[in-house]
C-alpha cells in the first residue's frame, strides 16, 4: 500500500502503530490505495507540531507531512523559548494543551523569568533549551498523538474541487500532491512551511535555495500558491554562526546564573525536569567599535544587508544594529545549545558577512579571542503569505479548507508560530466537524492579538510579540491563560484534555473562593498595622479595609496575612500556585475593574458579525468608497470590531456596513420566513462576564 | 505605515474613558456610591453613561440635558440629592445642585426612564433645565464630576438606540450622514482649538507623554534582552512629573480656559481704518480693541466672547490687510492674517463707503471678499457679510455707494445708523450656523477638554503611585489616551516607532 508505492519514508519509531492506521483508513476512502485523512499539516516546525497534534487532540484523523521525520521540532534558530511577550504565548498554547510549554519543561537548561521585578503582568517566562532533548521530546510527543500519522514527502501541489456554496472562496481543497506523484486526500489542509516557501539562503554574496541550511526549499508549492491568486510578499531574517564551546574564554566574562526555584512553562507541572544547580550558566560579553568597523568596512560584500526586502525595524542583526546605532556597545549572550553540545549561540551577533570575516569579527570579541566558529551565520529570505488574506480561524479567504498559520503568515518566533499552529489545528478539525471556529478575542489573550494584527492589519515586517501591543495586558497575564481559554478550548474545541480541564476548575473555584474570604476579612488600616507591621499601610483611611486591599502592599503576600489572620486564610498558603495568583489577582484588581469597560465595548464590536460572503465590491445598496471597499475586499473582516479597525475604513462606512446588513437579513427573513433574524448581529446581552 | 489604532468602540475613536477613582471631591461621591452600593468592589457596570446636550444651542428657553447609560441613575438621584429617584417616564420638579460644592444650579423638571423602555434602550435622564449658557455649562459640569459618566461622542446616542433595536432603517440611515457631518464639524473645531497657543500646548503635552510611555514600554519589552541606556525611567518619571504641573497649572489657570469658548466665530476684517475695531467694539459694548483713527492701530487678533441674539459668539478683530505696512505691523498682519479667516464661521467684511475706489479697498474685495464669495456655505464655504462702513461720511442724498459690489449693508459705527439692520443680518447668519445640527456644542466641547485634561492629570497620579510598572505604564497609556483623544494619533505603531528609534532593540 503505502510504503509499497514508495511515497516517502515512514517514521521509524511507531512504524507499525502507522500502517495499521493508513491502512484502516484507505478502506474508508472513496479512491482505492488513497490514503484519507481529515486534517493534513504540511511542515514539522514549530507551527506544524501543534496543529497537527491540536487537531488529532480535537479527534480528526490527521497526517503530518514533512521533509524529514528527523527534523520535526527542529529548533532552526536560537536555543531558548520564551521572554516577554513570547511567555505569554506559550502559556496561553499550554492552556489550549498544546505542546511547547510542556516539552520546555523537559528540555530545559536554563530557566529564567524575565521582568521580574516589573510586575507580574510582563513576567517573561523564559528557558534555554537543549535542542537534541527538544527535538527528542517533541518527536515522541508526536509519534505518540493518538490519532496523528507521520509521513516523510515534500508537497508540490494542492488537490482543490468544487467550492462549498454555503461558504466563500473561489475552490476548496480537497488533498495534495507530492514530489512522486502521490497524492493524499484530506478534508483540511494546513501550511506551516516556514521560511520553505522560495527560501533563499544568503552568506555574504554567495546565495542558495534553501528553507534551512541543509534543507530543501518548496518552491512547487510557492508556485502553486501564486497561481491561485495569493497576494505574495518577501521577507527576511538570519541566524548568527555558532561557536565551539571551549576555544571561548568564559573566565573573563559576566556569569549569569538560572532561577532557582525554576518556573515551570506549563500549568500542569509542579516543578521542571532538572534542579537549578544542574542547569548551565550563560554569558554576557559586548561589541567593540573593532566589530563596528567590521561591518561598516565590507558592506560591500554584504548583499543580504544592502538589499530592500523588508527586515523589522527592531534590529536582529549585528550589522543593523551597528548602521542605525553606531558607536555603540551591544551585548552579546552566550548561551549553551545544549547539556552536551560543543556549540555556543552567540546572541545578538546574527551576521551575514562571507565566513571568514564572521570568524575575525568574532575574535576581536572580547572572551572570543581563540573562538573557533563551527558554521557562519546566514540570512534567510523567503515568501510569506499577506495574512489579510486568511480569517480569524486562520482559513484562507480563497481556497476553503486551506489554512496557514506560522512564519508563512509574516511572523517570527516560535512561540508566534506554535499559538498559530493551535489555532490552525483546532479550527481545521472544527471545520471538518461542521462546528463553528474556534477564535481567540483581542480581549482573550495574546494570541488574539496576535491574529487579529495579521488579519486586519498586515504586517510589513517580521511580526513580533510585543506586551506592548496588547491592550489589556493588565488582564492578559500568564499567571491566568487558563481561566482564559483552558475552559473554552474544553467545551468549544475539545482539545484540552480532562485532566487539565479538572485542574483548571478547581484553581478557578479557589481563586474565586479566595478572593471573596479576602474581601470579607475586614479591619481598621491601624489594626491592620499592628497586625503586619512588616507593611507600610497607610493609616489615613478611615474606612475598613479589606485583606484584599492589603495584599495589595508590596511587602505582603499570602504567607504574611496567613500569620497575621490564619483562620480562614492559613489554607490558602498551602498551595505555592494558588498563593501566588491570589497576590496577582490582588495587584491588579481595581485595575481590572477599571478596564472592563473598554473590554466590553471591544467584545460587543466582535459580536457583531459581518457576512462572510458579503461581496464588497459590487454590492450596491450601501454607501461606501471605493477605497473602503478595497481594504474590506482584501482584509474580510467578520466583525465590526474588526472592520473598524482596519486603517482607512470610516466610522461613516462603519455605520452603513451596518445598516446594511440589518436590511439585508430583515429582507431575507421575510424571504423564507426565518424566525432567527440575529444570526450576524448578537445582541450585546450575550456577551459573558469574565469572573476573575 | 499603517497606523494601529487600539480597539475602539465602532463610531468613536475615544478609547480610554472610564471613571477613576481620583482624589478630591470627586473621590467622595465614587466612595458614596460605593457604600451606597453596599460592601465590595462596586458592580462593574455593562456600559459607559453618556450625556449631552440634545436641545438645540444659543439662549433659549428650555435646554434638554439628556443621560444615558446604567449610571444615568445614579447621575439623577446624585444631582437630586437628597431626594430619590422619581417615578418612572413621569415629569417632576427638582432641585439641581453641584454634588462637588453642594450649590444649588437650577430648579428643573427631571424625567426618569429606566431601560428598555427608553428612547437608546438603556437607562436614560433627561434634565429639562432654563436655556442660560450658565446652568446648562453648569449641570454639564456637574454630571462630568458624576464618576461614570463621561460626555457624549458623536452620534452615540443614536448609536446605542439603533444598537438595542430602538431606531428603524430610516432613521439609522440619517446616522451616517450625521456622523459624517459631525465629524467634519469637529475636525474643524479641533483646527480651531489646535491652532494656537492651546494647540501647540496639548501637542507637545502628548509627544511628550508619547516618548515618556515608550520608554516605559522599550523598559518593559526590552529591558533585560537588551542594552537600554541607564536612566530611561528616570528620565520618564522627570518628564511626567514636568507635565503633571504643567497640567496642573493649566487647569487652575481660568484665563487661558476662556480661549476654549468658541462659539460660532465671526470674525470681522477689511483694509486698513475701514472701522473694525469700532465695530467690535459696539458689538461687544466694551473695548477691546484699542480704537484710533490711525491705520493699523490693531496688530493682533484680539477675540472676544459676546452674546450676539442670543448666540454665543466669539468675535475677534483682526489686523488691517495693508500693503506696504512697516514690519512690525506686517508681522502682526501676517501671523493671524489668512488663519483667523480660515477659522471663522462667519466673516464681516468691512469697507470705508467713502473709500471704494482706494487701492487697499479695491485689493480686498479682489482677494478676500471674492475667495469667500465664491463658494456657497452649502458647499462648505463660510458666510460672508459684507458691510460698507461710516455712511455718516456721504452726502446724505447721494446714489447708494459700489454700485458693481455684493449685497451689502450700510453702517455707522460713530452714529449707530444700521446697526440693527446688521444685529438682524448677523442673527440670521448665527442661526443658521448654530441651528446646524453638524455644528458641536461650544459648552460640551469645552466640557470634554477639561474632562481629558483633568482625567490626564489624574491617570499621571496613579502612575507616580504605582510600584508594579505593568500598572504605571497603564496609567500612562490612560494619560496618553486622553491627551490624544484631543489631538489624534496615540495608535501602538506610535509607541514602537519610537522604541525602535530610540533603542537598539531586537533579538
């Protein structure tokens, strides 16, 4: 069958378990010899994990293609997962039971919280990672999804049929085709390919196509693609060389040392798989202006750096770094890839000099003087899909059926690759499920501003979590993602597990329980003062002050006002996670409360929902420019909320869009006869309250 | 580049408007309504409570002040106090006070119309108080200080009534319309109040609330991957401190609160000596501008507020348009010149009757009078009256003055002739300007700015306050927001352009 056909290799490691699978499922399908699945992920990265293992957790019967077995989980790039912003995401993956976070926890060397003296709202949860444990844990992780198969073949082309009538797009993907000739069949179809599409690896001015180094690029693919009408764009990023471990000075340098106790990524462990006093050190060392003459002398051998393709306006490589920031000293971490790897990562040194000028700008680093570079860096160029043209759900508004998620949408990060991943995978197994998508509200968490971004705005550069781009960051914390989305994805997705479900409840009902015996224990503030005198209470009040508000003060947490009140408050320290979200929730209450408000106003514009297949174009009965057309044309907002957040698009046009689609609906309602006119519009009512 | 605004309620790009819980007197009534409310964080409410002014402007004899939103109650039993809420959809007498000094503002009739059953949907007030623009400023003031309550955006009353399925398809449609009017009218306010010492203030206000919150931020996003410079909160925490007393002072100073009062603008201008300044004068009945029978006495825009027919009106004189003038006088000329004309709702060309064929005459009816005749008001364009002054200089019986000219009155400043056929010219104009529903309320618009300015001041407390950044930084997103509710922009793609400016940032 199969692997008779000689269609790719199959992955060694569950070789069996997979032919029994295939095997059942080519007698389901309509054409003889096959195969059939229901969701299909094209890619192993980072983004392809997670929805393929997302969407075998929902229950669909799903294929992950890739390469090269033997690269799934590959890290291309650094060795760390996490940091600000990227933390958030990876809680808010975990609370969908995705995988990164719990892999982190077993690949670790090196835990940190970033942030932490900041606030709890912006901690950075952060690790190095031991690639080889990594990979190794993600590829058992992935073998072992019930429901998912592994298979080795490069994807040239897409099976596309007839449309649904009852949704938009021009076709609807129905398989693809690999490099041999075979094709799969598959009632949805994810690309997570990455920097693959026409990837171009540059060193200094020599160039080859490649996705990563030593990997071929998808160039069939990027082509079949362009055909069917996606709007294409190119970008670029890079990778600095790696160093041999012990030619590296470290005596000489600033030793960082990891957390101790260590945080662990994920809601369902306790504690991580190595003790802090096993886990590496990094270290820091800095640029010299001899770097910067480096640079600045041979840009001309330089292409990478010279050309216009669209790099961020942050500064990922050191010759960016040196030309907008000149006369400068910047930091260079050097940071293990590995409990046994000879290879140090030296971030903030990505470079796409010619090799051996890589290597003489590194050993006029300080510490680095005998560095001996193992490989240079590089610089990747490579095709990216406008994400205005996929929706929420992250399905392309063209073909039905076909989502991307990951670095083709414009992105960078593996954390901003694995929150698209679950997304894509849910909504890819809800759509063979007839269920509606599964979308993650701006007012959710990070990856609703992650997506929403894309969707409605686009992006011009390698897009990059940032705190700073959420608005309720107060609200959106990695202390709370459960609460955030482990209860939706349960009942809405079907892709947390029971287990985690259970632990999500009872942390809720705690906090819950918590909050409302802390805001019932009340005292004067001056009692309060001889109680805690450890705490700088202010005394001026002169109404009761409540255990809540004095867990606001800097110098409490949970233990102090247990001493202080231990009936009831003792058996709240007996959980160290509880305790601490207890405090969290503390802090920032009030401005919860405060926000809310603005929160409401976002949901209610998001409950508003525009018809998928309005034709922006050519409708007629509403009043909007042409301008305006276009960028609802391209963008397809599904809601109001989106619509108007759309550059250019007028609270005027807002207005009529409405209107317009109310006559609309009233219209054909009195056409059939339908009792539910307010399928679109929802009223504000619906809308639930967020307990905690 | 795209500009990234924050998400924002459909119709209105006013993000940050919720009630905090500011010190002071305002503080009082927020812990009043707590206690009211009974123990515990008070219930988060599921909108925002609006108000406005909803009867039309200028001295009348009733103003309708309406509310709407789940606090309008509150707002009601608040400025009633002591007495409760009266029944439902039934008119009764109350008395009005300021629930910050306790002074009594109006007797009123007070109508109670709890939700649904409403004209939005919601819960609504109407105030229906005597038309001066003392009590109807005053009440307005009032409700502002009612925590909650925050002034009406454009069209949101209508906005709401068709969000809770209270307004037919005609009437929505009219709202568009409406909403693009409105937000035309208060683009050009927005020109009005930007363009000048206040606008140049707030401008600078924000830029610099702009750079101090993405410092902050740069601080929080990058601060440990990256090598921010010693100091960069520092020099936040100096800046914001710097604008605090600016702010501060600001709001304590009534003098330059006074430049806010626009109504409509009548701005009167002509050649050299052709009498303007007497005009204001007799039109404001004190003196404003220093009268003299040498040209070029006024070298400034000198604005004053006036009731003309009942209408608030901000008049101001502006410098003679004279070639040749020394440069001194020039620069006084030019600097108002062009951009006081460009503000005004309507202009009062003024001409020397016994003067027509002068050169400075001539000039200025082939370049102001003609550019503003040109275009209709229907088209945008402003209305023009054209006024030949000091008729007491021609022969009494002789043929009417500038046969080839526009329609035009005749006047004396000196004797007072035609003054009241001017008054009615004027009050015609006025109220076609101010009986324009695109037009916004002088009152309210003053409202808002002291309301984002006092809300600015207070979110930049709370920034001090703060210990945990995560909050500081709200606060001064919530400052930011305010100040750019008055002058615009304020989107993230702001903020991170300057991180990225600033700061070597990346991974």
């Amino acid at each position: 069958m199969f692997s008779v056909r000689g269609c790719g290799r199959w992955a060694a490691a569950s070789l069996a378990k997979q032919h029994l699978r295939v095997a059942r499922f080519c007698g389901d399908s309509a054409a003889p010899g096959t195969p059939h699945f229901d969701v299909v992920v094209i890619g192993g990265g980072h983004a392809g994990t997670e929805a393929a293992a997302a969407a075998a957790r929902c229950g669909s019967r799903t294929l992950l293609l890739t390469h090269r077995v033997d690269t799934i989980g590959q890290m291309s790039c650094n060795p760390s997962f996490g940091g600000i912003g990227k933390g958030h995401l990876m809680r808010e993956v975990d609370a969908l039971d995705g995988l990164c976070s719990r892999i982190c926890d077993q690949s670790g060397i090196h835990y940190k919280v970033l942030n932490r003296r900041k606030g709890p709202a912006v901690w950075g949860l952060r690790a190095q990672i031991d690639r080889k444990l990594y990979k190794q844990n993600m590829q058992k992780e992935i073998l072992n999804t019930p429901l998912l198969t592994v298979q080795e073949g490069a994807v040239e082309d897409l099976i596309l049929t007839e449309p649904e009538p009852e949704h938009p797009g021009k076709c609807r993907v129905s398989g693809v085709v690999l490099a041999d000739g075979s094709t799969v069949n598959a009632e949805s179809v994810i690309l997570t390919t990455g920097t693959f599409l026409r990837g171009m690896i540059v060193i200094g001015l020599e160039r080859h196509p490649a996705g990563r180094l030593g990997d071929q690029p998808s160039i069939g693919l990027a082509q079949t693609l362009e055909k069917l009408g996606f709007v294409v764009g190119r970008l670029k990023t890079g990778t600095p060389p790696r160093i041999a471990k012990e030619s590296i000075n470290f005596s000489i340098l600033d030793k960082h040392t990891p957390d101790n106790p260590s945080l662990p990524f994920s809601f369902v462990n306790e504690t991580v798989w190595i003790k802090p006093e096993d886990q590496l050190p990094c270290y820091l060392t800095h640029t010299n202006p001899r770097v910067d003459e480096i640079v600045l002398e041979n840009l001309h051998l330089n292409s990478h750096v010279k050309e216009t393709t669209r790099g961020p306006r942050y500064c990922p490589s050191i010759e960016s770094k040196v030309l907008r920031f000149p006369n400068r000293l910047h930091q260079v971490w050097l940071e293990p890839e590995g409990m046994d790897s000879d290879l140090i990562y030296p971030q903030g040194l990505s470079m796409t000099l010619p090799a051996e000028l890589q290597e003489k700008m590194i050993t006029c680093i300080r510490g680095l003087e005998k560095a001996k570079m193992i490989h240079p860096g590089y610089g990747v160029q490579y095709d990216y899909l406008d994400p205005r043209q996929i929706s929420p759900s992250l399905e392309t508004h063209l073909v039905q059926r076909l989502f991307f998620a990951g670095q083709i949408n414009g992105t960078t990060g593996y954390e901003e690759a694995a929150a698209q991943g679950v997304i894509a995978g849910i909504n890819a197994s809800l759509r063979v499920s007839r269920k509606p998508p599964f979308v993650v509200s701006r007012t959710e968490g990070y990856i609703g501003v992650l997506i929403d971004d894309l969707t409605t705005l686009g992006t011009s550069e390698p897009y990059r979590m940032f705190t700073s781009r959420v608005e309720f960051r107060l609200s959106l914390r990695p202390d709370n993602a459960d609460s955030r989305l482990t209860f939706r994805g349960y009942k809405e997705a079907g892709c947390v597990s029971q287990q985690r479900y259970e632990r999500a409840s009872w942390m809720k009902s705690s906090l819950e329980e918590g909050i409302s015996v802390l805001k019932s224990i009340e005292f004067s503030s001056s009692k309060w003062k001889s109680l805690i005198p450890e705490a700088s209470i202010s005394i001026t009040r002169s109404l009761p002050v409540s255990a809540l508000d004095v867990l606001k003060y800097e110098e409490v947490d949970m233990e102090l006002l247990a001493k202080a009140v231990p009936d009831p408050l003792k058996k709240y320290t007996k959980c160290r996670e509880l305790a601490a979200r207890l405090r969290i929730e503390a802090t920032y209450e009030s401005a919860f409360f405060q926000q809310l408000q603005e929160i409401k106003e976002v949901q209610r514009d998001e409950a508003l929902q525009l018809p998928r297949d309005l034709d922006y174009l050519s409708i007629k009965d509403v009043s909007l420019s042409q301008e305006v057309r276009e960028k609802l044309h391209f963008s397809r907002p599904q809601t109001i909320g989106a619509a108007s957040r759309i550059p250019g698009v007028t609270p005027a046009a807002i207005v009529n869009l409405l209107r317009f689609v109310k006559t609309t609906q009233q219209r054909q309602a009195a056409m059939n006869q339908l009792p539910k006119t307010d399928q679109y519009l929802y009223d504000t009512d619906k809308l639930q309250e967020r307990e905690l | 580049s795209a500009t990234r605004p924050r998400p924002r309620r459909v119709l209105v790009p006013f993000p940050h408007l919720y009630n905090r819980d500011s010190g002071g007197a305002v503080g009082n009534v927020s812990r009043a309504l707590c206690l009211r409310r009974g123990s515990g964080a008070p219930a988060p409410s599921p909108g925002a409570t609006v108000f406005a002014l909803s009867s039309g402007q200028g001295r009348c004899g009733v103003a309708v002040i309406r509310a709407s939103g789940p606090a309008s109650g509150d707002a009601l039993r608040i400025l009633t106090a002591p007495r409760a809420l009266p029944a439902a959809r039934t008119a009764s007498l109350r008395l009005l006070s300021d629930p910050r000094s306790g002074e009594p503002l109006d007797r009123a009739l007070v109508l109670w119309f709890p939700g649904p059953r409403s004209f939005t949907g919601e819960d609504c007030v109407e105030f229906h108080v005597h038309g001066g623009p003392a009590v109807v400023s005053g009440v307005l003031q009032a409700l502002g200080s009612v925590p909650g309550l925050r002034p009406a955006e454009a069209g949101e009353f209508t906005r709401r009534a068709f969000a809770h399925g209270k307004l037919n398809l005609t009437e929505v449609e009219g709202l568009a319309d409406l909403i693009h009017a409105e937000t035309e009218a208060q683009r050009r306010q927005a020109l009005r109040q930007l363009d000048g010492e206040l606008g140049q203030l707030c401008r600078s206000w924000a830029g610099t609330l702009t750079k101090a919150l993405a410092h902050v931020e740069a601080y929080i996003d990058f601060g440990e991957d990256d090598n921010l410079e010693e100091g960069v909160l520092e020099q936040a925490d100096v800046e914001v401190r710097e604008l605090e007393v600016a702010l501060g002072a600001h709001l304590r100073d009534a003098r330059r609160g006074q430049r806010l009062r626009s109504g409509a603008h009548v701005v009167v201008t002509g050649p050299p000596n052709a009498g303007k300044s007497s005009l204001v004068n007799l039109l404001s009945r004190k003196p404003v501008s220093i009268v003299s029978p040498e040209p070029g006495t006024t070298r400034d825009v000198l604005e004053t507020a006036v009731d003309l027919a009942g209408f608030p009106v901000l008049l101001s004189d502006t410098a003679g348009l004279r070639e040749g003038a020394g440069p001194v006088e020039q620069e006084g000329v030019r600097r108002p010149g062009r951009g006081g004309l460009e503000q005004a709702d309507i202009i009062v060309a003024m001409l020397d009757a016994s003067d027509l064929a002068s050169p400075s005459s001539r000039d200025f009816l082939d370049t102001v009078v003609a550019t503003v005749g040109a275009r209709s008001p229907r088209e945008g364009g402003q209305r023009l009256v054209l006024v030949l002054n000091k008729s007491d200089l021609l022969p009494a019986e002789g043929p009417r003055p500038g046969p080839g000219l526009p329609p035009s009155l005749l006047l004396s400043c000196l004797t007072g002739d035609g003054l009241h056929g001017l008054l009615e010219a004027l009050r015609k104009e006025l109220a076609a300007v101010c009986g324009d529903p695109s037009t916004g309320s002088p009152l309210l618009t003053r409202e808002r700015h002291r309301h984002h300015l006092k809300a600015c001041l207070d979110a930049l407390g709370h920034y001090k306050q703060s210990k945990d950044l995560a909050l500081a930084a709200e606060a001064l997103r919530v400052a930011r927001g305010h100040l750019t509710c008055l002058t615009g922009g304020g989107g993230t793609e702001e903020v991170l352009d300057i991180i990225f400016r600033d700061f070597c940032v990346g991974k």
